[in-house]
C-alpha cells in the first residue's frame, strides 16, 4: 500500500492518535491569537521601558539634588522613591498605555513608518504626563517631587522610543534574511490582484512573501501576470498549503459568499488565515475591524488561533537546557572531539544541510561517526538499507568508524546540535530534519511534518525507533504535529532519557 493510502487509511489515523494518548499531558495547549501575544509583547516591553526610565529619573534627581544641595542629596539616598511616587508611577504607565493603544501603537499590523511611530510615542507620553499633573493637581500630591515628574516625563519617551526601534530594526532584520515572513496567495487575477501582489514584493517590511495568483473560475488575467505566476485553481489550495507553506489565502475579486463560506471551512482545517478586500463580504464581517494589508484595507473571513503559550514556554525550555546540557557535557565534547580526529582521518564536525521549518534550509551538526568520504560511497552501500521507502539506514554500515558505533549506540554523535538548538534552528523535541533528497520525493501528506521545528528527539524515536516502516516514520510524525503540546513534548523528553541510557541507538 503506498504510504498516501496508509496515511488517508482510518485505521492508521487511529493508531497515529493513540500513540500520542499513551503519553500523558497530550491534551490540546492554551491558544491565543497572535496578534494579541504580539501585543502583549509589546505591552511589557513598553511597562519595562517606563520602569527603567523611572529609575533613571530618580538618579537624576538625586544626582540634580547633591549637586544642588549636598545635605538635601544624602536625605533622597536615604529614601530612594517615596512611597506616595509609586501610585502615580502606575497612573502614568496606565495613561500611557490607554492612549498608546488609542493611537495604533499596538495594533495587529504595526506601521511601517518609524517616524510616524516615534511622533506617536513622543505624543503618548505627554499626554500620559498632562494626565498625571492633572491627578496631581485633583489629589493634592504635594509629597511628589515635581522635579521627578518633568524628568519621568523627559526620560519616558526617549527610553520607549529606543525600544520601539530597536524592535523595529530587529524585526525589519529578521524579514531581510527571509525569517518569520506569511507566505501569502491572492485569490484573483485582477489588476487589483497585480497591484497588491507587486506591493508585498517591493515592500518586504509588511513581512510577507508573495507566493502566487489563484485562479477564480470563470476570471480574465491580467497581463501584468504572467502565466507562470497562477499556480492553479481553487482546487489547488489545499496542495499549495501543503507544498509552499501558506500562512494567508487573500481574496482581490469577489468570490460567491457560499463558496467563500466553503473556503473559511476549509481554511480552517489547514489552519490558514484567510481576509478579503474591505466590502466585498459586509454580512460575514459586520464586526471585523478593517486592517490594511501594504495599502490595501482588508477584513478577516478567519484567522487561526496559536498556542503562543506553549510555544514560548517550549522556546524558553529549548534555550535552557541547550545551554545548561553544553555547559555540562562541555569536557566530553573535547573529548570526543579529540577521540573522532585521533581515530580516523578527517575532521571532528560533521555539517550536513538539512530541511528545516517550512522547508528552510540549515546546517545541521553532529560528531563524525563514518571514513571521510562517506557520502561518495552511499552508493555502494545502497543494497544494505534496512529501511523501507524514503529512508535510509544500515544497522551494519561498514562506512562507520569503530568509535562511530559507540557514539551512535548512545546518541552521543548527536550533542553538537543543541547547537542548532540554540540557534534556533532546531527544537529539542520534534521530527528529525531530512535532507534535501528526502524531501524531494515526499508526496503531499508528507510535507505536515515541515510546519514544526525538527528536534533531537521525537514521538517517533520514543515509539518505534527500529521500525523500518517509512510509513510508520511519517505516521508518529504527523500525529506529533497536529497533537502537539508543551507537555506532550515533556514526556517525549522523559522517554528519551531512558532510550539514551539503554543505548538503542544505532
């Protein structure tokens, strides 16, 4: 049976589930929309920034204090912030915040203007310092040092403009290299649709990547587009969400509202987000607010819910124990790094490119465990594969190294990739990254695997390490992918140990 059959088969579905539920904590995460933890984000950021700035004025006015009146600087040493500074430091911050999300500051799609940002902050904090002399004034706040109040109000702005730009560069950073951008398809063929298109391409600081036109039935296509940039029909959506990793379907001509309806439904089995143009579908978006995509004010028919929760806290882990398991094994990294040279010719590191998250492409690090030039002798060990389908692998490898066979039976060939960990590159938990060959043979199904992070450790070496099924491989994978949780991934963690220390690694 081929492997798409196996994986479309309800019974597979079925054992794919119950692999999962046999490990506790495999219960469905915490989710919240991205644009809310996005705002969050910001939100603490900005609280942090005012924090700082606070403190920041309190050392001036100490500083402005001794230099002014010597005896008068050593009684504010003695009592750092007074106790009644505390209620209107969070009045200001509160102000702060209300009139920042007043002004757009922390909306879902910030603007790509920085000076228009930072004119806003500079506005937000005056305005968040008139309202604080205002509660001065009506609370008879006569304990509070005016002095403190001109220099919070002087340092506020500057310290939050500073952070709002920093996250500006950092984020405009990240898009340049090609990091975090939507993959977005516009549904249509209009100029409207060539118009939106070129504005995602020459404006990559919308974080967006254009990746083609859908064809609606019955449409004319512009000539601006050309033909190679129509990648199909509606009936393609669900393959090009698979195959290119679609964040966003963008409707530019107006579709029938039930087949629209149809293709929310079918949005929200792929989990992909899905807006129109603002007015196309005024009954489906009576509350939606209006956002604008580049130029373009659209709405959301629907938007798909992160588990943003459990995907920092599995980062955080991620970090943690990458540092802490360097740090400890530091001296066996030496170590081995010297044994594998003394053995055999060539060098300690063996980098590899390998596919990564949404088909990004990484090097990934591990001891060398073969002769030197391994890779060209892959062919005269091809009759050896013990594995069925894509993979490949050889219990008896006779390009492996005596001592490879040691570090492979305890997994110790792989501790160089919490380097790729920390980098973020890969994940502690999740399916293995496969090399480029792998994956161009892969058949739609297979490309679920992609939409998460690889890790050092999976539900598919917990499970079924030797099983030399490619179908199984790809069966646990998927399953791990669409049950995912932070405490799935904890128990996953769990099982590795006791895999590692048996030394079943091959």
């Amino acid at each position: 049976m081929a492997t798409s059959e196996y994986l479309r088969n309800e019974d597979s579905a079925k054992q794919a589930r119950a692999a999962v539920s046999q490990l506790p904590f495999s219960g469905r995460g915490v989710r919240i929309e991205p644009a809310a933890a996005m705002s969050a984000v910001m939100v603490l950021g900005d609280v942090i920034a005012m924090l700082v700035a606070f403190g920041l004025a309190l050392a001036l006015r100490m500083s402005i204090a001794a230099h002014l009146a010597p005896g008068l600087g050593m009684h504010l040493r003695r009592y750092w912030a007074e106790p009644a500074d505390i209620p209107y430091l969070i009045w200001f911050m509160v102000a702060y915040l209300l009139v920042a999300r007043r002004y757009g500051l922390y909306a879902s799609v910030p603007s790509t203007n920085g000076y228009h940002d930072l004119r806003l902050v500079l506005q937000g904090s005056l305005t968040a310092g008139l309202l604080l002399c205002g509660a001065l004034y009506v609370f008879h706040g006569i304990a509070v040092s005016r002095i403190l109040v001109v220099l919070l109000v002087i340092t506020a702005p500057i310290l939050l403009g500073i952070r709002r730009y920093r996250w500006r560069r950092s984020r405009y950073r990240r898009f340049e290299q090609g990091i975090e951008l939507r993959n977005v398809v516009i549904l249509g063929t209009n100029q409207l649709s060539y118009a939106m298109a070129r504005d995602l391409r020459d404006h990559r600081r919308l974080g967006c990547r254009f990746v083609g036109f859908i064809a609606r039935p019955g449409s004319l296509v512009s000539p601006e587009i050309g033909p190679e940039q129509v990648l199909g029909g509606i009936e393609r959506i669900r393959a090009l969400t698979r195959q290119r990793f679609v964040d966003e379907l963008v409707l530019t001509e107006f579709y029938p509202t039930e087949d629209a309806i149809r293709l929310v439904q079918d949005a929200r089995e792929l989990d992909i987000d899905v807006r129109a143009i603002a007015g196309y579908y005024g009954d489906l978006t009576t509350n939606a607010p209006v956002e604008y995509l580049g130029i373009f004010p659209v709405v959301t028919l629907h938007r798909r819910r992160h588990r943003v929760v459990g995907l920092i806290s599995k980062r955080v882990v991620d970090v943690m124990l990458s540092l802490l398991a360097l740090f400890a094994t530091a001296p066996l990294l030496l170590a081995i790094a010297l044994a594998v040279k003394l053995e055999s010719e060539g060098p300690a590191l063996y980098v590899s490119d390998r596919i990564g998250k949404r088909g990004r492409v990484f090097p990934c690090f591990k001891f060398r465990t073969m002769v030197r030039n391994a890779d060209q002798m892959k062919q005269e060990v091809a009759a050896l594969n013990d594995r069925d389908g894509i993979l490949f692998k050889c219990s008896n490898d006779p390009r492996v190294t005596r001592l490879g066979r040691f570090l492979r039976k305890y997994s110790l060939d792989e501790l160089p990739q919490f380097l790729n960990v920390l980098r973020g590159e890969m994940s502690i938990v999740g399916p293995r990254p496969p090399v480029a060959s792998e994956v161009e043979k892969y058949e739609l199904e297979h490309f679920r695997r992609l939409e998460v992070m690889p890790g050092l450790t999976g539900l598919w070496q917990v499970q079924a390490r030797h099983d030399p099924s490619f179908a199984k491989y790809i069966e646990l994978d998927t399953a791990y992918v669409e049950n995912w949780t932070f405490w799935l991934d904890l128990k996953i963690l769990l099982r590795t140990a006791g895999v590692v220390v048996q030394g079943t690694g091959v």
